[in-house]
C-alpha cells in the first residue's frame, strides 16, 4: 500500500490522486501526487519486473 508522504490527494476520504495512467508506456499504471505546497509533481511507479505482457489493458478482464 502506497503513503505518499508529503503528498496532497483530492476529494477527501477518497483520496484520488492528481492522475492515474500508464504514463511511461509500460501497460502498468503509475500514480501523480501534488505535493502539499503545490510547488511539485510526483510520480509514483514500481520497480519489480513482471513477466506478465497484455497488448493493451483493455484486454485485461480485472481491468
């Protein structure tokens, strides 16, 4: 489970980060967090390998 320290999210209790999208084009999403003062943008992504490849993600049935 993600704590963004230092991190803003939006609508309260749900806790929705700036974006969520594949950014980097690796079909795993990454997460956007402003930070508290608004002064920066932070990405959050993981580093563990998969040897799991879908074409796209919407060919991914959990998705």
């Amino acid at each position: 489970m993600l704590t963004a320290e230092g991190c803003s999210s939006n609508n309260g209790t749900k806790s929705t980060p700036a974006l969520s999208a594949d950014l980097f084009g690796d079909w795993r999403e990454e997460v956007m967090f402003r930070t508290t003062d608004n002064q920066n943008l932070r990405i959050y992504t993981t580093t563990i390998p998969t040897k799991h490849k879908i074409y796209t993600l919407m060919h991914d049935p959990q998705y």
